[in-house]
C-alpha cells in the first residue's frame, strides 16, 4: 500500500447506516470512543486552568502569593499557557499510541513517499 | 540617533535580503505547490510557519503595551490567542489534514453544500483582509519611527514587499520564508526582555523574574493614576474577560489562515504535532510578553515619575515625532501618566510603542534597537503573507473556479489568485492609512465572526455526522448576523451611534454568544429537516481514522 486516498477507503469501506457502527467494525466505535474520552479529559483541564483559576477564582486564588505572582494572577498569565503547551504534547502522545493500539497509524512508507 | 537608525537599517536591510531571496529559491509555478506547498513541509519547521503566521503585529507590536495598561486583565490576549490551539489541536487540525484539501471553504462546501462553501469563501475573505490592514498598519509604524518615513511611506514600502513575496512565492515560499521569519521576530523579542529582567532583577529569564518587580509596579501605578498591575477585573468587568478570552480562543480555531496550515503537513500525525510546535513557538513569545510589559511599564514610570517636562529622557522625544508620545500641554512635572489620549494626563504614551521603544526606555545599545524592529516587521509579514495566501486561495479556488469559471486551468486559477492578492494589497494600503481606532474595532470584528460561523459548523461537521447543510447554513448566517448586529449596534464604525454594553458584553466578546447561537441553530434546523446522504455520513466517517485499519484484519476489497 502506498498511498491512502478518501476514495479507495470509501471502496474499501462499508454500508454503514448513518449514524451507526457497521457490526463487523466494533473497533471502530472503540477507537473514536477512546478518543473522545481523552478529548474530554483533556478539554476539561483546559477549562479549569484557563476559565477557572484565570477567570471565575483569580480573586481568591490571589490572596496567595508564590515568588512575588499572586497565584490567579501567574495562572491568567502565564500558568494557563504552559498548560496548554502540555495538553497538545499529550493529545499526540496517546494519539500515537491509540492509533498504533487499532492499526490506523500512518506508516512511514508514506509519510516518505508523499 | 543615526547609530540608531544606521542599526535599523542594518538588520531590516539584512533580514529582507534573506526572505526575499528564500522566496525567489522556491518559487512555484503548479497549483499544489502555491497553495499547500505539496504537503511537504516537516513538523518542526510548519509549527515555527504557523507560529509565524499566528503571531501578528499586533501580537509582537501591540499586545505587551496592552498588557502593560490593562494590568491583569492582558490575560484575555494571552489565554485567548493560545487557548485556541487546544481546540485547534484536539477538535480541527487532525481531522481536516486527513481529509486533506486546499482551503477551508472547500471542506463546508464538501461536509455541506455549495452554497454554505460560497458564504464560508466570502467570510474568510472579509475575516483574512480585516487582519491584512492591521498588518500594513503595523508595518507603517515600525518604519515611520526608524526610517524617518511618514506613516503612510512606512505602509505602502511594507505593503509592497509583502506583496512582492506572497505573489511570486505562493504558500512554498511563505513556508520557509516564515521558518526565517520566527527565527528574526523571537530572538529579537526574546534578547531585549532577557537584557531588561538581567539588569532589573539580576536573573535573566523573564517569566521567572518579573514576579519580584509587581509590589513596585502596583505601587508606582497607584501613584501616577493608574489602577495596581495584578488586580483582576480592573479594565473589563469579570463576564466580559471570561467572554472575550472564550472568543478569541474559539476565533483563533476558526480562522481560516491558521487552519490552513495544517493541510501543509505530511500526515494527521503530522498535523497533530505541527500543532504542538506551533503552540510551543507561540508560548515563548506570549510568556514572555507580560514580562516585557511589567519591566517596561516600571522603567518607563520611574524614568518620568516628577520629572520636568524639559528634562525627559530622550525616547520621549524620539517618539514624540510619530505622534504616538504626547506630553500634555503647559505640564511642568510629570504626575500622571495613561495610554488614553481622552484621559487629561500628563503623559500619553500609545500602547503600539512600548515593545518598539522598550530598548531604548531600558537604555539598551543601538544594535538592539535595530533588531527588535526588523523583529516588528517580521512579525507584520508573515502574517501578511499568509493573509495574503488565504485570500487569493479562497478567491480563485472557492469562487472564480467554482463560481465563474468551472473550466479553467491551473495557470488561469493560478492567475487569478495572484490578481485577488494584489488588489487585496491595494485596498489595505489605503485602509492602513486610515484612522487606527478603526482597524483595531475591525480586528476584534474579524475574530467574532469567525468565532460565530467557523467554529461552531466546522466542529459539528467532524463530531456530529446527522448535522445537514440546511442546519450549517442557517447556523452560519444567524451567528454572523447576530454577531455582526451586536457589533454594530455598540460600535461607532459604521456611522451609527454606539450605545451602550448589554449585561457588560462588550462586542470584542459577543462572537462566544454568536457561536453559542450558531451551535443552537445548527443544531434545531439539522434535526428538523432530513438527514445528510449516505456519502457524507461515510466521509465524516472516514476522516475520523488516520489511515485506513491493517495489521489487525482487512477491512479492503
């Protein structure tokens, strides 16, 4: 296999009924299960980081002082960001390995040959 | 003062040689190559492309002196203008690069119908000009104060080397271009901020430093008139700054430059780390830029605080030329001192400044000087470009293909883009001469509309396979129209009156309302009419897996 294009995966697809899984194709439903699971992990430490200590509690989280930033106040600004850099590292991380786990990763042959 | 200019020169004279000539190297003559750059970008270097392309003029230019006068409240620039990478990565990129085409109009129009892909092509014209004026503006600036060129000599000299680049390079030249152009705008933003924490607090590294100066630089801006640095809700009351921030996040999301990018990768897995890159380029700046604000603001207070008029240290007159420094009339001392030129203070110094002028208010050498404004004008052209890119690709390839000329070649279509591009450059030349206050109003604009038609369509196009065109139509055009209603109603811009915030939305914010509606609206309507056909059902389907399933059995035919 060289190269895979929407249309021969559309050939080598499935009737599917819209909406559901085709019985044959369990790991599918498991794999984007999986997925959407670490997505809402993942959103919902970014919520907290940015619009709950930067935002909805910065009044109270500054009431503590850490080498001179007022903790909301280094959250808003600086904490929150760092944060972020993190979730992204690991969404590609698990990513990596999700893909590996159900044999959808690209393989290398591609990447190469593209 | 020549040293200084003689240094401008030097590296802005240095630093086009070498775009100029990358973009010759790899200019291109296929469609492919023009607009994606044949997907063959590494990771690495298309994160520091999208960091590039991210980071604006207004971003290396205006966002520290906007900190540095919205004090804690700067967090809705710096949470907003990342936060929406976490999207970018976790929700759009990955699905859209395994899909794979040129723009994002392209993808409406195949996840939905021509007609919505025709309204997504208008919107990311209109979203990706509004940005472009910005640019040239801040292009304008840099010049007028080092070249000693009016504002509009600095706009249209800027204007005419973005434009130059962008037409003969296409997306292959703007990639490496913009690889180049990070590397300029990050060590010169980075060396000054690295200078200014070692000499004010004797530990280099900003992020950590800045920390020890904020018990100073609450004290000495109570005194001089202004609210404390670290107090939260100061300038924006809290709904609004949780509003705002969640609009540019999803603004940033939905913005059709920065989305594009990811089709320039290899692979999904590709895009999934290029957005990690791009975050973490991102993030070294942004980090940094409340640091840069604080040590400024703190040097440029105690420089000024008492001190006579005639005895100011010498970047206020420096300045004073460009307008943009103003002391008032018949003050003798310096008591006050504000960014707003309606306040009555003593001083007035513009926000867009402060980063351009922080070398010289720290007392830094000559040679500094002259980096951090070929960094300025980096920053402005590499999102120019891209701008640029996004336009002519919607323009010749979602309507004059599409629309006008269903058989044309490549090199007509190809043609066509680049006629789209200049007159884009035309028009902004004389929208950046025009008043300011203006193109700063339309920027916020441009992110609330994207935040109110993008975003909430092109999500549920990947999440949601019984979403219909019928739903994403009428989500797109009541979320702009909501958005751009609000807007207007409490913008002077358009010639109306400006009436005053609802429940303190101000309409940098309304665009998380306008998604919210838009969310809504797609929503009902898609469940209301019938389902999308069975092809579509499998093309959303298909996009959800980065390549089609070996190893474990054979799903082939």
């Amino acid at each position: 296999m060289t190269e895979v294009t929407p249309e021969q995966e559309a050939r080598g697809g499935e009737p599917p009924p819209p909406g559901s899984a085709p019985p044959d194709n369990g790991w599918r439903k498991e794999y984007w299960n999986r997925n959407l699971r670490l997505m809402v992990i993942l959103l919902a430490i970014w919520f907290i980081v940015s619009f709950g200590f930067g935002v909805l509690l910065v009044e109270p989280l500054n009431e503590i002082v850490i080498a001179g930033f007022p903790l909301g106040f280094w959250f808003a600004q600086q904490g929150s960001i760092y944060v972020f850099v993190i979730l992204i590292l690991v969404y590609a991380k698990m990513m990596d390995r999700l893909d590996s786990q159900f044999g959808v990763a690209e393989p290398e042959t591609e990447e190469a040959a593209k | 003062m020549s040293d200084i200019q003689l240094w401008t020169l030097v590296f802005i004279g240095g630093s086009f040689a070498v775009y100029l000539y990358i973009a010759w190297r790899s200019r291109v003559r296929e469609t492919a190559g023009f607009y994606v750059a044949g997907q063959g970008i590494p990771t690495v270097a298309n994160g520091a492309a999208v960091a590039a392309d991210w980071m604006s003029a207004a971003s290396f230019i205006s966002m520290a002196g906007l900190i540095a006068f919205l004090g804690s409240d700067g967090s809705i620039y710096l949470m907003g203008w990342t936060g929406g990478y976490v999207l970018l990565a976790l929700l759009i990129a990955p699905y859209l690069r395994k899909w794979g085409k040129f723009t994002v109009p392209e993808f409406v129009g195949d996840r939905y119908s021509e007609t919505v892909r025709t309204v997504a092509a208008v919107a990311a014209i209109i979203i990706s000009f509004t940005y472009v004026v910005g640019q040239m503006r801040g292009g304008g600036i840099v010049f007028s104060r080092f070249l000693g060129l009016d504002v509009t000599g600095g706009v249209i000299v800027a204007a005419v080397i973005i434009g130059l680049y962008a037409v003969l390079g296409g997306m292959k030249g703007i990639t490496w271009t913009q690889v180049a152009q990070y590397s300029v705008l990050i060590t010169a933003y980075l060396i000054p901020a690295v200078a200014v924490a070692q000499q004010m607090t004797g530990v280099p590294i900003p992020q950590l430093s800045f920390g020890q100066i904020l018990d100073e630089l609450n004290a000495i801006s109570v005194e001089l008139g202004m609210a404390q640095f670290t107090e939260a809700f100061a300038a924006r009351p809290q709904i609004d700054v949780f509003l705002v921030t969640m609009s540019l996040m999803i603004g940033t999301a939905g913005l059709p430059h920065v989305i594009v990018r990811f089709y320039t990768t290899k692979s999904v897995r590709g895009a999934r780390y290029s957005a990690f890159w791009a975050l973490l380029f991102i993030a070294l700046l942004y980090t940094t830029a409340p640091a840069v604000g604080a040590f400024t603001k703190l040097n440029l207070l105690q420089g000024v605080n008492g001190v006579s008029a005639d005895a100011l240290p010498s970047w206020v007159n420096n300045w004073a030329a460009t307008g943009l420094v103003t002391v008032s009339d018949g003050v003798s001392t310096i008591n006050s001192v504000s960014n707003s030129p309606t306040s009555g203070a003593d001083l007035i110094v513009n926000n867009d400044i402060l980063v351009l002028a922080s070398p010289e208010i720290a007392g830094l050498p000559a040679p500094i000087v002259g980096l951090v404004a070929a960094g300025g004008l980096a920053a402005a052209m590499s999102t120019a470009a891209g701008l640029l890119l996004v336009i002519s690709s919607s323009f010749s390839h979602d309507l004059y293909f599409r629309r006008v000329k269903r058989d044309s070649t490549d090199k007509q279509r190809l043609l066509a883009g680049r006629i789209a591009m200049g007159l884009a450059v035309l028009i902004s030349i004389y929208a950046g001469i025009n008043p300011p206050a203006f193109v700063a109003q339309v920027v916020a604009f441009a992110f609330g509309l994207a935040a109110a038609s993008f975003f909430p369509v092109i999500v549920l196009g990947i999440f949601w396979k019984r979403c219909n065109a019928t739903g994403a139509a009428a989500g797109m055009i009541t979320g702009l129209v909501f958005t751009a209603s609000y807007m207007i109603y409490t913008l002077p811009v358009f010639g109306t009156a400006a009436n005053p915030h609802i429940f303190d939305i101000s309409p940098e914010g309304i665009g998380t309302i306008g998604a919210i509606v838009n969310f809504i609206v797609t929503i009902v309507v898609s469940k209301l009419t019938a389902p999308p056909p069975a092809e579509i059902s499998e093309m959303v389907e298909n996009i959800r897996y980065p390549s089609e399933r070996r190893a474990v059995t054979a799903v082939a035919d």
